[in-house]
C-alpha cells in the first residue's frame, strides 16, 4: 500500500463516516476506494463493512430506552436475521472475484436507487398499509433484507426500515432504533464470517476504520450545520456515476 492508496482510503474512510452519521451512504465511498487500491471485489466488500461496522454498534448507545420497548420483537427476529446474514454473507465468501465484478454496477445501482427512495418509499408505505403484515410474511421479508444485508449491505437501513413500517412500527424515532439493532446483528454475524473465511485486507480495512471513526465523530458533532438533504443528492450523484463507471 503506497502513500496515495493510504491517502485514499483514509479520505474515502473519513467521508463515508461522516455520510453515515448524517444520511447514510458511506459504502458509496468505501467499497470503491477499496476496489481503487487494489484490493479484489469480494475482500472489498467484506473489507468496507467491517470498516464501518463499529458504527452500527456504537449508534445502540442512544437508543437503549427504545429497544427496551421493543424487546420482544428484537427476539423474534433476532434468529431470523442471524439466519438470513449467515446465508448472505457465506454467498459472498464462496463467490468468485469474476462473478461478483459483474454484480458491482447492478449493486451499486439497486443501492442508490434505494438510497435515493427512502424517504418516499417509507411514506409509500405508510400512505398505502391497509393492515399490518402477518406473522410469517413479516418473518419471510426479514429473511430476505438479513441476506441481501450479509451479501452487500448498502442500502440495508432503507430496506429495515420499510419493513418495520409494514409491520407497524410508525414512529421514526422508535423504528430507527430497531432498524440499527437490526442492522448491528447482520453487520455483526457477516463480519464473523468475513474474518473466519480470511477475506479480510486487513491493513486497508485499518486504514479506512480510522478514518471512518474520525469522519463518524465530526459527522455527528457538525450534523446540526449541514443540510441532510444536499448530501444526499451529492451521495446519489456519488452513487449514479459509481454505477456507469462500472458498467
């Protein structure tokens, strides 16, 4: 690692980190400063979401108040979306470097696209609920978002929080926290996985931890001055040409 890819991946680190405390995002600018620096598609992948791990972790200790409200549906869905992150992220392990190459554009396209929908795809779904989902459905969706979780990962947060709002969680405040718990159990049991398997760069991923950690704290503390809704343009447009240089 020369000083330019260290200087990128710090850069890129910092970004992202920063992204995720405000709007989200920060695998918009990871992933590929990892793939820039040499790093192959799968460990790349599984590099960035160990990178911006501790930040999923970390977002618990606000919300301790309302995961006590919602411990029993944290229990059961908990085991499914173990289940769900260790079938996701056990694909990505024994996918070939060639074959996930291919995916990255249409990743890349299906994340910013759901990034880009989230605030309208909630609303959506609120506007046109007629009932709460049932049991099994809800349980069958959780499975499906905890793969896509444990193989990719970008865009997760939007897709949680679709399917709290379907089943009945209408406040954002509320649903945000079971959407990190959440997203913290398939983060967690992926990055397990990537470890084990040794698809792990770790001295890129360091780099890009540090950065995203320094980018986390300024994010957070500055979140105030900055408009969420510009940067969320600035993170499509990110998002957008990521994908068409891809392809």
């Amino acid at each position: 690692m020369d000083v330019y890819d260290f200087l990128l991946l710090g850069a890129a680190g910092f970004v992202g980190g920063g992204c995720n405390a405000i709007a989200g995002g920060g695998t918009f600018f990871t992933f590929p400063a990892l793939l820039a620096a040499g790093v192959p598609p799968v460990m790349a992948n599984a590099t960035s979401a160990i990178s911006i791990w501790p930040g999923h972790a970390t977002s618990l200790l606000g919300y301790r108040q309302e995961l006590r409200r919602h411990a029993d549906r944290l229990k059961t869905s908990a085991p499914v979306f173990v289940i769900g992150s260790i079938i996701g992220a056990g694909l990505l392990s024994v996918t070939g470097n060639g074959l996930f190459r291919q995916l990255i554009p249409w990743l890349l396209l299906a994340a910013t696209l759901l990034f880009a929908a989230g605030p309208k795809l909630r609303s959506w779904v609120l506007a046109s609920r007629s009932g709460n989902l049932s049991k099994p459905v809800a349980l069958i969706l959780d499975l499906i978002v905890a793969i896509y979780g444990g193989y990719f990962g970008a865009g997760l947060g939007i897709l949680l929080m679709a399917v709290l709002t379907l089943v009945g969680l209408d406040d954002v405040n509320e649903a945000n926290a079971v959407k990190n718990a959440l997203a913290t159990i398939v983060s967690s049991v992926a990055v397990a996985i990537f470890v084990v398997t040794g698809i792990i760069a770790w001295g890129p991923g360091a780099v890009v931890l540090a950065g995203a950690v320094a980018g986390g704290y300024l994010g957070a503390h500055f979140a105030r001055w900055i408009n969420p809704a510009i940067l969320r343009v600035l993170i499509i447009a990110v998002g957008l040409g990521l994908t068409w240089l891809y392809l």
